[in-house]
C-alpha cells in the first residue's frame, strides 16, 4: 500500500531533521577510527623498534615476540626445510643397516639413524612456535612444495658411502649448523645446541669408518677413495649457491638468522677437511687444490651449481625415489597417526 502524502511528508521532515545527529555520528566513528589506526601504528613502530634492538643487541626472538611477516616466513622455510632433510635423510643410510659388515656397526648405524629422526621432530617442533603446525609442513613436502637439502638425492653404492655421509655431510652440515646455535630465534638456536653435539658424534662415526677402509686392505682402500671422489663435490654443493646468486642470504645475516654466508662456510668446510683427508691418507678429488699463502686458505674447484639447481628442481639421481618412499611411508603410518589421535582424545574426555 501506497504512503499517504501527509505521512511520506513527515517521514521526510523527520529524516530531514535527523540528518545533523547522524552526520555527527559519522564524523566521531571516523575519528575513532584514526585514532585507533593512529594507536596501532604507534604500538606496530614500538614493537618493530623492539624487534631491531634485540637483533641489534644480539638476543634472542621468543615466540610470543611480535616479528615481523617476512622474518617469521624466512624462518618456517628454512627450518622446514632443515627438518625435511633430517627426515629424507634417513633413508641413504638406512639402506645399510642390515647390510653393514659387524652387529656392532648395525646397532651404530641404527643409533645414528634414529638420531635424524629425533632431529627432524625437534626442528618440525620449532617450526611450529611460529604458528604452523607440522601436518601442515609435511603436506608441503610430500606436495612437492618446500625442498629439503640436495645431498641425499645421491646413492650410497658401497658401505664406504656411508662412511663418507658422516665424515663430508655430516661435517658439512656441523659447520653450517654450528652457527645457528646463536640464530637470533630462540627456539630454532636452542634445537640446534644438541643437533650439533650429536652430529659431531655423527662426523666422527664415518671419520672411523673411513680410517678403517682406508688402512686395510687394496680394496677396501680403493673403496674408501671412491666414496670420498663421489660424496666431494656434492658435500660442497650443500652450502648453496655463491653469494652473488643467493637469493636470501643478505636477509638471513641481516636479521642474525645466519652468521655467515655460504662462500664463508665452504671455504671453512674445504679449510678443514684437507687437513683430516691427510689423516685419512686419502686424495680430495680437485687436481688444484692448493694452499694460498695470501689469502691463508686453500684454492679449490667450485662445484657445479648447475647440477646443483637440477638436483633441486627434482631432476637428481634419487629424488623420485626418496619422495616415493617418504610418500608411502606416510601413508602407511596413517593407522599410527589416527590411533594416537583417538588415544589422545579419549584420554582428555575420561579428564
């Protein structure tokens, strides 16, 4: 039905003489709104002003500290990543547990293994403070969207392979690793204090096993050599590309995630292990590998950063390999995860 004039007239006036009030409250609501955005943006430059003091002052970054976006991705991709690899990882060495010449070296070997395992799930654990859980994680993964370290997309082809996993990756990965035990985020440099003792035992395990091969027999000499001449070149690739190409570094050392850049790393990495090669008596395969007395440090061959990338797009000798067996591993501990939920939930209902 349609209004009568008299009342569409007053409905009109009414409005009409509502209009001030309604102005009025429009203008407070919007200066209640700048001065909150004025709030925010004081308390936002406040706790930025935080965050670059005790970067500055070299502490430690808590989970409840405000940080901002890009930190917190930086930090959930590489110790995702680090994590991953603890866990991939596994599966180089694992292939030679029952293959390994003495009961005593099997139950090393194993000891060694579960040590990745319980290094991934200290990492996935430091991850998640930032606010991702590690299902989530590990969905990146097994979806081929974060990566984990090149190096174990590499065969183990005799025992003396894992011998030198231990001396070159696991020497590698310590003086990469070290350095993070004073990453400017708490949990991620509180992890890595006992990932870096046990990976020390990790570098002596294969140091032995290599000294064993390489003082006995011919064969087992020749052996020895050989998994030192396949692990070298990838033992070096482990620390990234130049720093000229490193697309994140400058950022990482910026905020003391990292300490040094990946060219400092590997020329420590190279530094010390032409001194332990000499114990060993045995060769690193770079024809110009020499001291310089100028630079105090020895020259030696880059690796090939083009094989490098190919590794890591997924074009290795093992990659679809590892990732098909991580996959099926993980769909074969379904019943695992499931049962443990439903423990977990029953438990809190009898609480």
């Amino acid at each position: 039905m349609l209004a009568k004039p008299s009342e569409s007239c007053n409905t009109v006036e009414v409005y009409g003489n509502d209009i001030p009030g309604l102005l009025g409250e429009v203008e407070a609501a919007e200066t209640a709104l700048r001065e909150a955005a004025a709030r925010d943006t004081e308390a936002a430059h406040g706790e930025a002003a935080y965050f670059d003091a005790v970067i500055k002052a070299d502490q430690k970054i808590e989970p409840r500290d405000w940080m901002p976006d890009s930190y917190r991705k930086t930090l959930i991709r590489q110790i995702a990543q680090h994590a991953h690899s603890e866990i991939i990882g596994m599966q180089p060495e694992g292939n030679w547990i029952s293959r390994a010449p003495t009961l005593k070296r099997k139950a090393i070997l194993l000891a060694k293994v579960q040590d990745e395992a319980g290094h991934g799930l200290y990492l996935y654990a430091a991850a998640e403070t930032l606010g991702v859980s590690r299902d989530e994680l590990v969905e990146l993964l097994l979806a081929g969207r974060q990566k984990y370290s090149s190096i174990f997309n590499y065969p183990t082809l005799t025992w003396a392979d894992v011998g030198a996993i231990g001396w070159l990756v696991d020497g590698a990965a310590i003086v990469n690793q070290v350095p993070l035990c004073r990453c400017s985020y708490g949990p991620y440099a509180r992890a890595m204090i006992r990932i870096c003792k046990e990976e020390s035992f990790h570098q002596r395990q294969g140091f032995e096993i290599l000294h064993t091969l390489s003082h006995g027999t011919e064969a087992q000499r020749a052996m020895a050599q050989g998994a030192v001449d396949r692990w070298w070149y990838p033992s070096l690739a482990m620390f990234g590309p130049p720093d000229a190409d490193s697309t994140h570094s400058a950022q990482s050392m910026a905020w003391k995630i990292k300490r040094f850049s990946n060219d400092e790393l590997r020329q420590r990495f190279v530094d010390m292990c032409v001194q332990q090669a000499g114990v060993l008596g045995l060769t690193l395969p770079d024809p110009d590998l020499r001291w310089n007395e100028e630079r105090q440090a020895y020259d030696y061959t880059q690796p090939d950063y083009d094989e490098l990338m190919r590794v890591i797009k997924g074009d290795g000798p093992c990659n679809r390999q590892r990732m098909a067996h991580r996959r099926r591993s993980h769909d074969e501990g379904a019943w695992v995860r499931e049962a443990a939920a439903a423990y977990a939930k029953k438990r809190a209902a009898d609480a």
